[in-house]
C-alpha cells in the first residue's frame, strides 16, 4: 500500500478513476468501495477491496505497469502481488466461462466431475462442489503429484463431456468448443507433454457404487494379530472412517465376524450402500488367504462374503511404497482408458513353472501394458514366489486359483469372462462365480471354482487417508 502511494500517477483523481472502471472490466466485479478525495484514503480502500478478490492484487499491479510505464515501484508492486499467493492458470475471461458452467451443474454432477480426484485433498481443504468459484479456485490451487495429472485438466476434460447433463434448450455447442480448446491451452500452459495431450481422458461414471475398504496390518508386537481399519468410501473419494483399533489387536478368526458387525451396523445405521464391494488391503502373506470366503449373515442369509458382494484384495506393502507408487498409477491410468474393452497387451496369461526367469524387468520395460496378469494351470504354490514382481512392477489386476484341482476350470472361465467382457468385467464375473459356486454343496473331491478364484483389484488412487501422507512426524 505505501509502495502505491508513491507512485506519481495515483495522486491524481481522474487516474484512480481509471484504475477503478479497469478493475471493474477486468475481474468482472462492480469495485464496492468507499471513494474519498484524499489519495492516501481512496488507495486504502483500493488495495484492500483488490486483496479480498480473485488476482484482485495481480490486476492491480498490472494496471499500474501499464499506466505508469516501467519503475522500481511498480517492480516492487508486481512482486508484492505475487508474494503468498499461488500462480493462476486461467485468465479471468476463462475463469468466468468455466465457472459459468460449473453453475449449470447440480452439487451432484459437480461432485461427480471430482470422482477419483479428491483423494489428494484433506478434509480441510478439500474444494467445496456447492459453490463453482471456490470449486474453481481449488482445482487451480492444486499441485498434482508426480505422474499425476493437474485435477484443473482433468475437470475441463470431463465438463467438455457433460452437455448432456444441461438442459435440453440451452445452446452449449460454442461453450463446448471453447471448454475443449480451454482444456487443451491449460494442458500446455502446465507442462503436460503433447502426445499426452492427445490421449482421450475416459467419461467419467455415474454411479452410486461404495466400497467398504478393510485393512489389515500386522501388529508389531505380535505379527499373528491384527491391527483392523474399516471405512465405508463413495466414488467422491471422501473416506468414512466406522471403525479403527489402536490398542485392540484381533486374531484371523476375529477378522470375519467384527466385519459382519460392520456390515449389521450399516444396515442399522440406515446408511443405503447401494452398490457395494468389499476391499480387503492385506499383508502380502495373506494375499493368498480366501477372504473371500469368510462367512457372513448380516444381509440376512449366512453365505461368503464373496456371495454377497464382490471382493477383491489389495497389496498393504505396495501402497505404502512410495518409490513405486508412480509405476502403479500409470497403468491403472492405462485401465481406466480402456475401460470397456480389451486392448491387444492388456491381459497378459502366465504359465508358472519352477525354474521360470523373473519377468520384472520385462514387465517394466513397457510403462502402460500390461494392465492384468492371469495365472493359468497348476500353479497354486508358485504365485507367491512371483506376485511381489507384478506389484513392483506396477500391475492393478491380478487372478489366479488358489486350489490346482480347480485350476483347469479356472483357466476356461476365466479366459471366456475376459473375451465377452473385457478387464473391466472381472469383478462382476467373478461375483457370478463366487455366487454360482455357493448355489450348492460341492461333490466329495470336487472343488468348485467360484470358491478358489483370488482376484487382486487394486486402484492407485483409492489410498486410505493415513497411508497417503508423503511425510510422517516422528
């Protein structure tokens, strides 16, 4: 504010009239301030009204450079501006378009062109979908991690895809042209290379699916128990926590029926789950256990819980390795591109063996491809001794049998599950196993393959809220 007052210009009324019809124009706000005919009290005013806008302060400097021509103060000016605040990607006739349209949307759609986003904001500054310019403001604001895409590409993107969300009579083919140019121009200005440009985004889904998200870590006192976290987790991304033991260690045997009380707690709650999957994040040595077949009797009929609902299991140590974590979201970025069919190096079929070489190397040598690994033949005993080099490596989905009496069914249903539905049908196609094989009591000496299908489905963006945190306080 001193630093204005010494430019020569503003002492001048006319100027300061000038300054404020531009400041209008340019943030596209009437400028709501006390005027006086003493300067020092006019620019007082001024400055504070510009502090609490959007750039208010950056539009300020910059009609003082171009009034006033170059000179230190309005150097120092300029500095001051951007001093606390972060840098600003859109220009205000962008920023008024894009924010004129988050208007159109609903709290539910705006909420929607968030899904898979929110998972890298915090409670507290997580951006509010019911009010489009502070939505806007935080998408700018944010600083997307390494291999990530800037959320602000990713939203333009997805609301060039969303004239069929506005009303039928409202012309949106200009706005969509724009948007569409506006999302490519926003890409460049943010370093995304070219050729990454090009790549298509997928449509993001509409759907009321849930996830009730189990974790299971080893306690450090004793490695045969548990420490257990349950959250309940929307397609918004927010994470609500229903239960967290922190002194209270459980047993294997423990695990099942403390979550079919979470399960009768939903339901009591009155909380509609709508569609619902189970996640189970597991210690790697556990990764091969059927949790899937853990008996509950909480939806009203004493079944698996992989009858009731699909379930897949997840890697507790990838997660939490963050030298990796860059590997594993480039393919599940690459899976999510193609979500409703299988491209030709998607799925790759691996025949284990014992003096077979390690394939990690390989897998890493090409970034995107392959997205799933399935197991074929008899080889029960040999995928733990190579499922820590398809984590490593980056690969989202894995599908083996854990019993090798099942292992020639498996090989079939699960080859004609990906030609008929793709990658993506896996979890659905495997619930209908699961629910196939829990139609009836299995034959002495027969094991169905619905009981021994293990099926590794593992997002890099569905992180739990304490194991995303790229820092720990001692």
């Amino acid at each position: 504010m001193q630093t204005l007052m010494r430019v020569p210009g503003v002492r001048s009324s006319a100027a300061r009239d000038r300054y404020v019809r531009e400041l209008s124009r340019l943030l596209d706000a009437d400028v709501a301030v006390p005027r006086s005919e003493q300067f020092q009290e006019d620019i007082e005013g001024l400055v504070r009204w510009c502090a609490g806008q959007p750039d208010g302060l950056r539009a300020l400097a910059a009609l003082v450079r171009g009034s006033e021509g170059p000179s230190a103060e309005a150097d120092l000016i300029e500095t001051l501006a951007e001093i606390g605040r972060p840098a600003r990607v859109l220009e205000p006739t962008e920023r008024r378009l894009v924010e004129r349209l988050l208007t159109m949307l609903d709290d539910r759609e705006r909420r929607l062109l968030l899904r898979g986003l929110t998972a890298r904001w915090s409670e507290r500054n997580r951006p509010d979908a019911s009010d489009p310019q502070a939505l806007l403001s935080g998408l700018e604001d944010s600083i997307p991690g390494v291999g990530d895409l800037h959320p602000l590409y990713v939203v333009l993107n997805r609301l060039t895809n969303w004239g069929r969300l506005l009303p039928d009579d409202l012309d949106f083919d200009a706005d969509f042209d724009a948007v569409s140019e506006l999302a490519f121009q926003v890409g460049r200005r943010i370093g995304i290379p070219v050729e990454r440009l090009a790549d298509p985004l997928p449509p993001v889904e509409d759907s009321d699916r849930q996830y009730l998200v189990v974790r299971l870590d080893e306690s450090g006192r004793d490695p045969s128990r548990m420490l257990m976290a349950i959250w309940l987790v929307g397609e918004d991304g927010v994470w609500l926590q229903r239960y967290m033991s922190v002194e209270e260690t459980h047993t294997l045997e423990q695990v099942g029926p403390r979550i079919d009380e979470e399960l009768d707690r939903l339901g009591a709650d009155e909380i509609d789950v709508g569609d619902l999957r189970i996640e189970f994040i597991l210690p790697r040595r556990l990764l091969t256990h059927p949790v899937d077949q853990w008996p509950m009797a909480a939806p009203g009929v004493l079944s698996p819980i992989g009858v009731h609902y699909p379930v897949a299991i997840r890697d507790l140590v990838r997660m939490r390795n963050k030298i990796i974590r860059k590997k594993w979201r480039l393919r599940c970025q690459s899976l999510a591109a193609h979500a409703t069919q299988s491209v030709a190096g998607a799925v790759r079929f691996e025949h284990l063996n014992v003096g077979d070489r390690d394939p990690y190397a390989e897998l890493i040598g090409n970034r995107g491809l392959p997205v799933c690994i399935v197991v074929r033949g008899r080889a029960a005993e040999h995928v733990p001794r190579r499922i820590q080099s398809w984590l490593t490596a980056g690969i989202p989905v894995i599908a083996w049998c854990r019993h090798d009496d099942a292992a020639s069914q498996f090989d079939q249903r699960l080859e004609d599950l990906i030609d008929g539905r793709g990658v993506h049908g896996l979890p659905e196609g495997v619930w209908e196993l699961r629910q196939e094989a829990g139609q009836s009591d299995p034959l002495p000496g027969f094991e169905p393959v619905g009981r021994n299908v293990a099926l590794l489905w593992d997002d890099a963006e569905r992180i739990p809220p304490d194991d995303r945190m790229p820092l720990r306080l001692p």
